[in-house]
C-alpha cells in the first residue's frame, strides 16, 4: 500500500485493475475535478508532459508507462464539452487530490445551455460548416424581449418614378384604352402575323386571315368565358331554351372561333423551326413560342406602373397538365401541376410588376442558389429605385441574399430554414423547455436580426428592417376549461406583424386572377401562358382603373364589371378610330357603349350625319321589311350565316338583315329586335317634326 501512495504522489497513474483508496464520500468529493488556474507556459502535469501536445483517443494501454498518457487522454475526452472549452483558452486541467487518489470516471449530463451542436468532438469534426458560429465573441447569444435591441440603420425611401399609374391623371381613360396598354395595336397585329403564318404552314384550307378587329373581337369572347362558365364551348352557341347565349353569337360564329384558336400562336413559326434545330445545344430557347407576347407584358407591366415601398415576392403555379418539360409538380399548391412563375407584386394591391418562369435545368449564374437568382434577377433596382422592402418566404430567404440586397439599399424581411448553410447559431436550442406562447428570443448580426417566436410552432423569421421587439401583440385563440374560446393578446416581434400583412402581394393577385380566369383546357403548352397573359392584362389594367378613379374621387368600378364593360367595348372594337384607319374605312367614331333593352326602350342618342344622309336616299315605292345585307343567291351555302354582314345602326353588333326601304342594317334576333325600335323612333320624330 505504501509503495502504491509514493507512486500516485511520483506522477504515476495506477494498474488499469483500479481499488478504491478511500471511502464512498471522498469518492464523490473526488469524482469531478475543477480546472486549475492558468499558469506560466512552462507547468506542467505531475508525470512531466508537455501542456501543448495534442492528444489523441487510443487503446487500453498495456505497460505501465503507456497508461499514463493515455489514462490523461481519456479524461480529457470524457469531458465533452469543458474540453473544448479547455482547447480554445489554453487552459489544462489537472488532477487535484489532497490524497493523490484515483478519478472515476462518469458521464457528465449536458446542460440545458449548452449548444446541440456541441455534442461530441468527433461529431463536430463532421459538421465543421455547421459549427461556425454567427457572432463570434461574447456576444454571440440569444437574448429575451426584455433585452433593448437597437434601432436598424432603414434606408429612405427612394423610387425611380412617382408610386401609381404612369398616366395622365387629368384624362379619363376608358375600359378598352387601360386593356389597350398591354395589348396595343402592335401586339394584337404581332399575334395576328404569326397565327396567319402558322395557319398557313397547317395548309388549313378556307382559313381567313384573321385582322387586328377580329382578333379584339376573339379576346372579347375569351374573357366573357371567364364571367360565364358552361360545360362545352359549343354551349355558348347553343340558340335553345336552356342555354341561349347571344352575346358569342353576335359577335363571332363558332367556326371562326374554333379556327382562331386552333392556329392561334404568339412566335413566327419560320424562327421556332431553327429554333426546334438547336435542341441539346445551348443556343436552344425553351421559352421561345412565348417569348413575343411575354416580353411585351413585361414591359407593359414595367412602364405604365410603378410599385410602392413593399414589395412581396413569391411562386405561382399557371395549372396545366400539357406534356413539356417546365410543367413542375408542387404538392402543396392549390394546382399541382403547372409551370412554375417567379412574381413580384406590389404588397398594396396586387398589381403584377415582373414575373419569370421556373427553368428547371437552368443552372445558377452566381453559384449561390436558384432562390437567390430569381430574386435578383426580379429586383431591377435602376428601373425600381432604393429603399424598397422586400418580402419573401423561407424558399428565397438566406443570409447572403439578405445582405447583398442591404449592400444595393434594399431591405428584406422573411421566415427562414434552420439548415441553411452558415446559420449555426440559429440552430441552437434557445427556446427554454414548453415554451408558452409568446416566448421570444432574437440574435443580432450586423444588419441581419434573427427573432425565434414561440406561436403554435416556433417561427424564425430574418430581417434587416425591423427591431427585435417593439411591444406588438396579436391576438390567439385560447380554449379554457369549461370548453368555450375566448382570444388573448400574445406578444410579437415586430418581424411578425409586417410579414402578415406585407407578405401577401402574391396571393392576393392570384385570388383576383383566379375569380374570372380565362384559362380553357388545351394540349399546347404555349396557349396555357396566353390565357395566363390574358388574366395579368385585365387585372392589372383594373387595379390602374381603381387608383385612377381614387385619384379623382370616383367609385371604381368591380372586377366583373370591369370585366363586363371592356366585353363589350372589345366587340365593338370596329367603331374606334385606330382600327378603322388600318381597315381604310371612314367613318366618325360612335360611343361603343349604345346598347338595345329588351323592352324597346328608346334611344335618347342622336344619329350622325351619315344616318341624315341614308334617310334621303330612301327609295320610293319600297316597304320597310328586313331583307339580307347580300343577295344569298351568289353567297355559298357555308357562309350565309356570315357573309356580308354590316354594323347595326343601333346596337353596333353585326348583322347580315339590312331594311329594304331605308338601306340601314338592323339587328333581327329574340332578345334585340333593332329594327322594329330604329322604325318606331323614326315614326315618333316624323310626327314630332310635323
């Protein structure tokens, strides 16, 4: 016993077949040993090794001279998380025993403080990115609403443009001249050129030219199939008693129809064929049948608006099922099946500022994500201005995006991952065990704030907007014993309350593009994007109307009717101005808004001096009775429905009935009989002249 205490008190480490020296209490005196203070460079342990030397986990050592050093090396490994500590200090820990007795080793239980991360050395060798601390230093922990956060540094804010409708505040601007914006004589004429040229390499055979007119008179039709849905689209040309439909009669047949849309197409098909030739290559364009008609929406939604301070950024799915490519699969989106849109929305009102498509094998420009990418190519801040902020979800959100937009003086606010790459300090468990809700904890790095909030589930949000907490509340529901509900105020951080209310530019343009959506079922991908180039033109040519007329202190009108005018004014397209000079024709502009009551109201509208000139010219000897515009017998048996149909004289629809006598075209139909009521209106003025 004598010689074991000198060789203890010698530095030497005993047999690996240990005895207990003392009794049960010193054992548990003695089990947990406190580091010792730091000293000079040069002290050592008792057996004489070098403090610097590293040490390295081995086997059971078989020699007595060999257990010494490994013995030290599996104490300090037993201690996880002090050894660590230990290493990063150069501090050592040494084995203090008034009676130079043996340690036993136990397992120490982690703290609750201490980092997940932290569990074991080899398994932080593992995850050496993981392990990077946010903030290094001392101030690298999370802190509780009590805690003052300071003031961020908020650009001011500074557009381009005046927020608003790039307009003319002082005209009024009618239905059709709004829709007209995004699609201008230029574009319809495009579209038209390139379906006359893809009709003509189908080698159909009895296709018309379609004109610009006919075109507007198409587009009129689609967006009333948007306000009224039926089974088939030939019901709404079905002329019976269940259905009876006149408004698409009257302005198109369904042939035509049926032929417009089936040769519809929005590329020269000459540039799709080379383009079909460079599949494989990096000269392919995937979006190339679109890109005509895409490009100038864009630009139309870019010059004849400029957005407000919060802006949102989110995903849209366009539905379709066509076999291509870009068709994406979302499960959590109300459509499942689509093509994938990047959007940017004004947080306001919804208005659709830019949008991309999702590529799927495009590979990321800047090596820093594909959600990175899209944001940045979305945000033209040249045409934009600065101090915008921008608001997105834990898709696009990440440190570097957040701070490359806070270098261009943009602000940005989300929720955020927990796994992003360099975010270990966010992984740490800060939340205190059944956390109430309410519970708050932030973490501030530079400009980026990172706020943990405890709601039903912790939400972690990161912004470079807003302070950490600034005594908002939000209102739960609470379920109390008796089992009735009742609402509490919970505390928020400021992140919170802006996301809810800022986040949403998006999904609100999609609920007003989903209300009346032109979309119809079709095996071409490309004709999915047009209908969808439809529904952005029309709601976004509303949302103008709407802060024109708050401007001048008029109500605005509804979506639907909103939708219902610009139908009409769409068919009646031929009386405005521009297109009778592409079509040569000369004649003065009629208000298109003269519409025919079924009761056989009359008109209060007075006629031009044409229809005084077409009164003089009234035959002698001929009865007022309705004969056709077109003698039927030179007209083929295909066409009578269509051929030589004029302008009603009142109702401005087309029509092939004219009246005999007065050579004025009239409308003949169940629900509009124009040429009794222009009879009868003229009868009253005879007699009121008299």
């Amino acid at each position: 016993m004598g010689q074991q205490l000198q060789r203890l008190e010698g530095g030497m480490t005993p047999l690996p077949k240990r005895q207990s020296l003392h009794s049960p209490e010193e054992e548990d005196e003695d089990s947990w040993t406190e580091p010792s203070e730091t000293v000079d460079g040069n002290d050592s342990l008792s057996n004489g090794t070098d403090s610097s030397q590293p040490r390295v986990r081995g086997s059971f050592p078989l020699s007595t001279e060999a257990s010494e050093s490994s013995g030290e090396d599996e104490d300090t490994f037993s201690f996880e998380t002090e050894a660590i500590e230990t290493r990063a200090s150069n501090k050592r820990k040494t084995i203090s025993s008034p009676k130079g007795t043996q340690k036993k080793r136990r397992k120490k239980a982690r703290p609750p403080s201490s980092p997940l991360w932290l569990s074991s050395p080899a398994k932080s060798r593992r995850n050496a990115h993981a392990a990077t601390p946010l903030i290094i230093g001392s101030e690298r922990r999370w802190k509780t609403e009590d805690e003052p956060d300071q003031e961020p540094k908020l650009f001011p804010f500074e557009p381009a443009r005046t927020p608003g409708p790039q307009l003319d505040t002082s005209k009024n601007y009618t239905v059709l001249e709004l829709f007209q914006l995004f699609f201008s004589n230029d574009v319809v004429d495009t579209l038209c050129s390139n379906t006359n040229k893809n009709a003509k390499r189908r080698h159909e055979q009895g296709f018309k030219p379609v004109s610009v007119e006919e075109m507007y008179n198409y587009l009129s039709i689609v967006i009333y199939m948007g306000l009224l849905n039926v089974h088939t689209v030939s019901d709404y040309w079905v002329p019976n008693r269940l259905y009876g439909i006149p408004f698409c009669r009257t302005v198109m047949t369904m042939t035509r129809f049926r032929a417009i849309t089936y040769s519809l197409h929005m590329s020269d098909p000459a540039e799709d064929e080379e383009n079909d030739k460079k599949k494989g290559t990096a000269g392919y364009d995937r979006l190339m049948r679109i890109k005509p008609l895409k490009d100038q929406i864009l630009a139309a939604c870019r010059a004849f608006y400029h957005p407000f301070q919060n802006l949102s950024i989110d995903e849209r799915m366009v539905r379709s099922k066509a076999r291509h490519s870009l068709k994406q699969y979302i499960k959590s989106k109300p459509y499942r099946y689509g093509f994938k849109l990047y959007v940017l929305a004004d947080s306001r009102n919804g208005y659709t500022c830019d949008f991309n498509v999702f590529m799927s094998k495009n590979p990321s420009v800047s090596g820093k994500g594909e959600s990175y990418d899209a944001v940045m190519d979305l945000l033209n801040i040249p045409h934009l201005g600065t101090g915008y902020h921008i608001y997105v979800d834990n898709y696009f959100t990440s440190a570097t995006l957040f701070r490359d937009l806070y270098k261009n003086k943009l602000g940005a606010c989300g929720t955020i991952r927990e796994n992003r790459v360099g975010l270990a300090g966010v992984q740490e468990n800060s939340m205190p065990p059944r956390a109430k809700r309410g519970t708050i904890r932030w973490l501030r790095d530079g400009e980026l704030l990172f706020t943990k909030w405890m709601d039903a589930r912790p939400v972690i949000m990161c912004t470079t907007i807003h302070k950490a907490f600034a005594k908002e509340q939000v209102q739960r529901r609470k379920r109390l014993e008796d089992g009735t509900w009742t609402t509490e105020p919970v505390p928020a951080p400021a992140p919170i309350k802006s996301y809810n209310k800022y986040m949403g530019g998006v999904d609100l343009s999609d609920s007003l593009i989903k209300c009346y959506s032109v979309a119809q079922k079709t095996m071409k991908w490309y004709k999915t994007f047009f209908y969808h180039f439809v529904d952005v033109a029309v709601v976004n040519s509303w949302l103008m109307h709407k802060d024109m007329a708050v401007t001048k202190n008029t109500k605005p009108m509804a979506q639907k009717q909103f939708r219902e005018k610009l139908c009409s004014q769409l068919a009646d397209i031929a009386l405005k101005g521009d297109v009778q000079e592409e079509r040569g024709e000369e004649q003065k502009e009629q208000p298109s808004e003269q519409r025919v009551e079924r009761q056989g109201e009359k008109h209060g509208e007075k006629q031009d001096e044409k229809q005084g000139e077409e009164e003089e010219e009234v035959e002698v000897g001929l009865l007022c009775c309705p004969v056709p515009t077109k003698d039927p017998i030179t007209v083929a048996l295909c066409n009578k429905a269509s051929e030589g149909r004029r302008q009603c004289h009142l109702c401005k629809h087309k029509t092939i009935w004219q009246c005999e006598s007065c050579k004025v075209a009239l409308c003949i139909i169940p629900d509009r009989n124009c040429f009794r009521i222009w009879h009868v209106k003229k009868d009253n003025d005879e007699q009121d002249s008299s």
